[in-house]
C-alpha cells in the first residue's frame, strides 16, 4: 500500500497548464526592439515555431479554446497563416487567408482601415466563404486591434459569422481587445 501525502494532494488543472503554456511561449518568444522601424518592439514568434513540442502545444491550446464548432479558421497575414492552419486541421475545419490587398487573385472583397498615418486594406475571395460559415480569426499578436476589426467586417460582410478570435500574445496596453467589443477574444500569453 502507498503512504498517504501529508498534505492536500494538488493535481495541475487547465488553468495551471495555461500558465505553463503562457510562459513557455513568453521563453521562446524574441522581442526585437526598433523593429520593422524606431520605437516598435517586434514579437519575434519564430524561435517558437521552431521548437516542435511548443508548437504543436500552441496549435492544441488555440483549438480547445475555440468557441463551438467551427467552419472555416481565417488566418491574418503573414504570420496568422502559420497558425491558421494547424488550427484549422485540428478543427476539422477549412482555412482562409486574410491577406493585404493586391495579394489574392479575384474576384476579392476588401476592408479599408485606418494606420496611424494612413490606410491599409485586407481582403478576402468571398466565393470561398459559405453564408453563415462559423469562423474563428486566429493571429499571432493581437496589438492596437485595427487589423482584427478589419478582418471581422470583412468576413461577416461576406456572409460568415465570427464567433471569436484567438491570439498568440496581446499586447494589453495597446488597446486592441476594446476594437472587438462583444467579441469572444482568447490570448494564450498577455504582456501587460
């Protein structure tokens, strides 16, 4: 017979997991300061692509977090596509890419959005969306949130329904969760 713990015997839970996960991805994860310009703090996520347990770890924790079933995963370029995906297969769902304007044969469907000093526009082919596809938006970063209420707009004016969005990392004091409100929005590792 085995001795009995003296104390409460504590068994990791999935907030305990999440938390391991978090900090495995914030140990893999680069910051390259003054990166693509001055002033901007790059979150480099290809040390953690590269390591293949930590990836395939990201892939399952941003699909057990999906919201319901899912049709379609819509990946954010460039780096949502690597996400996208993988998450995409485990769902057993179809992908999309959400790509910059001028990259995607057509026909197309475009949102325009505001940058600090200018626009940029993301677009979609709407063939490829069925009405009422459910769609999850995955992304590496969620930052100041322009890009990610572009792409919803986008998706839900070509007849899809956005049920959440998943992130990698949220940059918190940028702002981005308030452009989604009343969205469902998971970050596997939040940077205050």
């Amino acid at each position: 017979m085995s001795p009995q713990p003296d104390g409460p015997v504590t068994v990791p839970g999935p907030s305990d997991q999440r938390a391991a996960l978090a900090g495995r991805i914030d140990a893999l994860m680069r910051t390259v300061p003054d990166y693509p310009e001055p002033g901007v703090l790059f979150r480099d996520i290809m040390p953690l692509l590269a390591d293949a347990g930590a990836f395939a770890e990201v892939v399952g924790a941003l699909a057990a977090d999906a919201p319901g079933p899912i049709d379609l995963v819509a990946g954010m370029e460039a780096r949502g596509f690597l996400l996208a995906a993988p998450v995409a297969t485990a769902l057993g769902a179809g992908v999309v890419p959400v790509r910059k304007a001028g990259k995607l044969p057509g026909p197309v469907a475009s949102q325009t959005y505001a940058l600090e000093y200018g626009t940029a526009a993301v677009e979609v082919q709407p063939f490829t969306i069925p009405d009422g596809a459910r769609v999850l938006v995955v992304d590496d970063v969620l930052a100041t949130g322009g890009t990610a209420a572009a792409t919803v707009e986008l998706l839900e004016s070509c007849g899809a329904t956005v049920v959440g969005l998943s992130f990698l990392v949220e940059l918190e004091a940028l702002g981005g969760r308030a452009q989604l409100p009343g969205r469902f929005v998971d970050a596997l590792l939040t940077i205050a």
